[in-house]
C-alpha cells in the first residue's frame, strides 16, 4: 500500500450505513478493509469505491465469529502494514417482541451480533493499533438512540446498545495509555431499507403507529467521516445524529 495513506475497517460493509460509510472514508482518503458475511455484498461495495479511485479490501468474516475476528483482522495487517481506524457498524435488530414471550436464542442471537461481536473487533483492532508503529488508532462504535432510550418491546436491542455505551467507554479510558481513542455515534432514523417502514407507521410509547422521518445517509456518513479524521489528541466521545423532529427528546 502507499506509504501516508490511510487505512481503515468498517464492519457490516455490504450494506446500508456500513456500505455508505465505506465509500464514504474512501472518498476521504482510506483504504477500507470491508468486512461482512456475505463476501458478494462486500464485492459489489468494493466495485463501486473502485469506480470512484478508491482502494478497498473484502474480508468475508461473522463478527460473532472469534476465529473469523481472529483471521480477518490478521490479514488487514498482513494487508494494510496497520489499522487507523474501525467502524464498528454492524449489528442486528430483532423487531418488537413482548418480554414475556421472547425467545432466548432470538435473545443470544442479537447479543453476539450487537455485544460479542463489537467486543470481538474492537479487541482485535485495538491489538493492532496497539502494537503498530507508529502507535495509536480510533475506534468507532456504531450505537444507536436506543442506548439513551428504548422503543417498546425491544428488550434485546436495548440492552445491547446501552451495553455499547460501556465498551465505548471503558476503551477510551484504557486505551489513553496506547494513543488509541474511541468514540459512540448514536444514530436515529437513517434512510436505509432496514428503516422504510418508518415512514408507514412505527409502534410508540403510547400504543400509537405512527410513521416517522428518516434521516438521509449523506448526513451519518459526513459524521462518520469527520470523527475518523480528527487528530488522536482529540475525541468526540459521543455524538448523536437524528432527524431532527424524530421523537426521541421527550419520548413517550
């Protein structure tokens, strides 16, 4: 790879917010290690940063996985000579279900996606950013409103995210020590084809359905963008992007 570039990895690359922010960074200036279950999702992402001059590498891996973790992150280095920033984007919902009928494997399934698996790459980037020279990284965790306030029967989701909130933290406190920064985005709304049916109606507080606006793309991965490229002597801790009429302050 050339020398100054730089190099970062966003999981859940194939699609969605993990797709855009891909091209995103590598419109900034990154070589972007793509990485997600199904490798032709992440083949048509890396087409299309190609088609923009970009560089970007697939690296097929379930982030539940310790081994596919393991591998995948071995061969960024292997690949890139070190690692300046994960996005630490992908994750799962489980749709509205009633505490007393859910089912502990729909439980297990969303918690080693949204926690084991954000765990997972974190611990293997901060490995990398910690023994790299020059020393030091970012890590970004992709969180969700849903870890400052929950949508009803969403028990799952919400603790996952609230759980997010803490790796966030516990990893910019311990990784000072290594120049290695983390921060949270806490998204609301984006305009993906997870959250389409917003806009036919979403269950509130109140038992109401009521449609919702969404949030376009460009705005998250500007976010994303700029976090990435902040100096390593500065931080943004959390930040939150939303619509801005979304009911979440003063929800239910």
């Amino acid at each position: 790879m050339t020398t100054g570039k730089k190099f970062a990895a966003v999981t859940g690359a194939g699609t969605g917010i993990g797709q855009a922010s891909s091209l995103a960074l590598a419109r900034s200036g990154f070589a972007v290690a793509l990485i997600g279950r199904r490798r032709e999702a992440l083949a048509q992402t890396q087409k299309l940063i190609a088609d923009q001059g970009g560089t970007a590498l697939v690296v097929p891996a379930d982030i539940s996985d310790p081994e596919a973790v393991r591998a995948a992150f071995e061969h960024i280095g292997q690949a890139f000579g070190r690692l300046d920033v994960l996005f630490n984007n992908a994750g799962r919902n489980a749709g509205a279900v009633a505490l007393e009928d859910y089912d502990l494997q729909l439980w297990n399934d969303v918690i080693a996606t949204n926690l084991t698996g954000v765990f997972l790459c974190a611990q293997a980037a901060y490995r990398l950013m910690k023994t790299q020279s020059p020393q030091g990284g970012r890590i970004i965790n992709n969180g969700s409103i849903s870890a400052y306030s929950p949508r009803p029967l969403t028990i799952a989701y919400t603790a996952s995210k609230h759980a997010v909130t803490g790796i966030t933290q516990s990893i910019a406190l311990d990784g000072r020590a290594h120049r290695i920064a983390c921060s949270q985005i806490d998204i609301g709304n984006a305009a993906t084809t997870l959250t389409e049916r917003m806009t036919r109606g979403v269950l509130q507080p109140d038992g109401r359905m009521a449609p919702e606006s969404r949030l376009d793309l460009r705005h998250v991965t500007d976010a994303v963008v700029m976090m990435a490229n902040l100096p390593l002597e500065a931080n943004i801790l959390n930040l939150t992007v939303m619509p801005t009429d979304m009911p979440f302050v003063g929800r239910g």
